[in-house]
C-alpha cells in the first residue's frame, strides 16, 4: 500500500513538472499600453522593469495600444506576436467594468494568476469580488490603504502590497530652482473630472489671492466633464491669473509643465496610489495634497503640506452599474491655508520637497524590480502569519499559494 501511494505521489509530482516546463515564458504581462494614461503605462513600466530578468511576453485585454513615449526596447515586447501563456500571468488593469472584462483575457493555463489593481473609493466594485476570488491567487495593491480596502470589501485572495514603478528620471535630472519666479506659479495636471475635485484648487485659490498678479494657477488635465464648467466659474469669478489646459502632453511637455511650476496642488476625494506628486517631487516641486486615501502613506512623510480630510461624499460609479462608495472631501478652510502658507512661508515647503526627492527615489524602477522579482519568480518562499513581499522572500499565510510558488522554484533550479 505505501509503495502504491508513493508511486502515486511520484506520477503526480512528474506530471506537474512536466505540465508546468510547457510554459515558453516566465511571464505574461497582460493589459494596455498607453504612455499618457496612468493606469495603462503599469504594463510598460514593468516591461521595462523585468525584461532583462525574466523570460516574458505581452497580451493586450483591449485595442488600447499606443506607442507615443514607449520606449523601443518595450515596444519589441509588445510587438511579439507569441501569445503563449506563462508560468506567472500578472493582469495590470480594471479587472472588469461595464465596458468590458479584462480579466478574461488572463490565461487559464498559467500556473498562477496575479491580478494588480488598485482603487480609491470605499467599498470596492462589487462585481470584482467574486472575479478577484474566483479567478486568481494572487491579488496585488498599490498601497496600504488600498490592502485594508480590498480586504474589508471581501477579498479573500491572499493580498499583497507593492507600489508600482515611475518613470522619475527625467524630473530627477531637472535643475532645482531655489526661488519661486516672478510670477508664483500654483498648478496641478490630472483628469477633469469629479474625483479630481480641480473645482476645490480653483475656489481656494480664488479665496486666498483674487486677481493677484503676482500668483498664477493652471490647470491642466485632459478628458472629464468638469473643464467646461471650470471655464464658466473662472469667468464668473471674473479671474485672469487662471490658466485651463485641455491637451493631451508629450511626457516632454508634461516635465517641462510640472518642473516650470512653484508649488502642486492635487485636492483629490480619493487615490489608489497617486504618481504626479511623486513626480512634483522628483523635481523638488513643493507639493500640497488632500490627507486621504492612498495620499496619506505621501502626507505622513511629512514632506509635503497635508490638507484635512473633514467629511465624506457619496459617489455613484456609471462604470460599475451606478454601485454607490465613499469619497472624502478635503477641507476649504484648509486649503486656503494651505496655499497661503506655501506662498508665505516657501523655503521651509522647498527644504520639505527636497527631502522628499530623496524618498521618492525608492520608486524608481531599478530601485523596486527586486521586489517585483520576488513576486514573480522568486527564489525563496515563507510560509508565515502575514501576505508579505521583500528583496529577498515571498510570505504568505496561505498554504495553497505556498504549495504553487515553491512548484515554481522547483523549476527554476
């Protein structure tokens, strides 16, 4: 009977190996390319993160590809026309929407299904819930707030937390300005859209400096339908140190936007992680940001100016059939005094901002591609009380997950 079993044992154990080496690639990155949208540029960060490391391939979920600002060396993944699945399949966009569901394009013959999202609202989609813990192993956040959100909203896929990438190259060779120039220049770059709150930075501004001449704020964003009722408020307030942008920017366009600027301001009701302060950052751009959210892993830094959180709006999602979640609006009497006090009292925000271009640094690609490779093909995995990712193991509480990654390094020996 013990021989039966163990030969039993040993055909199961062959006949994994055996299925798992049919697997021509490491990793199958799945989802969109588009260098101007955030969520669409994960794919080609880490692309370009991984490429060297790992075996891997592309597999769009959409037509959504555009190669403006793609970088050559990501644009031959892409283009490679094996589809094959691989070993690990990592999904980097809205698992589903009313538009559509992406996550049916993650191979089912990969050994382990990663999906990556994030979110900035309280609960999350409904209709992610059974898709995340139905049909994945691995679900993968941006950020802590974002882990405790998942969680509470229903997940049981073991949860795991790591930021994502930024290209910040580019605002990190920009040269510094010490002083704001003659013209202060507050602005901010992101969607026109309820979210986004722009009407907050614009109502604020208005309270705090009128038509200053000497103070500027623009605003500059693409797509949302709040750009034309923020034209309508800026001729209302009869404001001619307002400047709206509707334009789509080359990443040029968008460095030279941001590092031309004295201070940013993003007074968002809700992030799922937040890239362009990181950016401002990068170039030591003082920053002022609403206190919720995905932004309060940047506020606690202390390295910029935190805006209070006093009270919560209830949104509806058109996207995710009309489901309602909590938003948090941040404070206007702070964030007049927010502005004020940037303008008033700006070396001691430059030295903050200074300090935070040396945090932000950790968000370079080069920088996290260890812990992406302990996630994707790692060399050690732990068994233990937490979900946890380093440089140098994999954690997890869950046996089933353990059992699949250690089948993995077996076959990487």
């Amino acid at each position: 009977m013990n021989r039966l079993v163990c030969y039993i044992s040993l055909l199961t154990t062959l006949s994994n190996t055996f299925a798992l080496q049919q697997y021509p690639y490491d990793l199958s990155v799945v989802g969109e390319i588009w260098f101007a949208e955030s969520i669409a540029r994960l794919p080609i960060l880490l692309i370009d993160m991984l490429k060297d490391d790992v075996k891997l391939n592309f597999i769009p979920s959409s037509n959504a590809v555009t190669f403006q600002d793609v970088p050559q060396r990501v644009q031959e993944v892409v283009n490679n026309p094996d589809k094959a699945p691989g070993a690990v399949s990592l999904l980097l966009t809205l698992p589903a929407n009313n538009k559509g569901a992406a996550y049916h394009h993650v191979p089912k013959e990969s050994h382990i299904r990663i999906a990556y999202i994030m979110f900035e609202a309280d609960p999350i989609p409904p209709q992610w819930i059974p898709i995340l813990n139905n049909d994945f192993d691995v679900v993968v956040v941006t950020d802590t707030f974002c882990k405790d959100l998942f969680i509470k909203s229903g997940i049981k896929t073991p949860v795991f937390t790591l930021p994502h990438g930024a290209y910040l190259e580019d605002f990190l060779k920009k040269e510094v300005r010490k002083t704001p120039g003659d013209i202060f220049r507050f602005g901010v770059s992101a969607g026109f859209n309820y979210r986004k709150n722009l009407a907050l930075i614009l109502e604020a501004f208005a309270q705090e400096f009128g038509n200053n001449p000497k103070v500027q704020l623009i605003l500059h964003g693409r797509a949302g339908g709040s750009c034309k009722n923020l034209h309508e408020r800026v001729k209302q307030l009869n404001l001619t140190n307002v400047e709206i942008i509707n334009e789509t920017y080359t990443h040029k366009q968008y460095v030279d936007f941001i590092t031309s600027l004295d201070c940013y301001v993003l007074l968002s009701r809700g992030e799922g992680f937040s890239v362009s302060p990181r950016e401002a950052l990068a170039a030591g751009i003082p920053c002022i940001l609403s206190n919720n959210s995905a932004h309060t892993t940047i506020c606690k830094t202390g390295f910029v100016r935190a805006v209070n959180t006093e009270s919560t709006v209830t949104v509806l999602y058109p996207d995710f059939n009309n489901y309602p979640a909590t938003m948090w609006n941040a404070d206007f009497d702070d964030s007049c005094k927010a502005l004020k006090e940037v303008y008033e009292y700006y070396p001691s925000y430059k030295y903050k901002a200074l300090k935070g271009r040396q945090w932000v640094k950790h968000y370079l690609i080069e920088n996290l591609k260890p812990y992406y490779l302990s996630l994707i093909k790692p060399t050690k995995v732990v068994l233990g009380q937490h979900n946890h990712i380093t440089k140098e193991h994999l954690m997890t509480n869950s046996p089933e997950l353990y059992k699949k990654y250690n089948q993995l390094i077996e076959l990487q020996k």
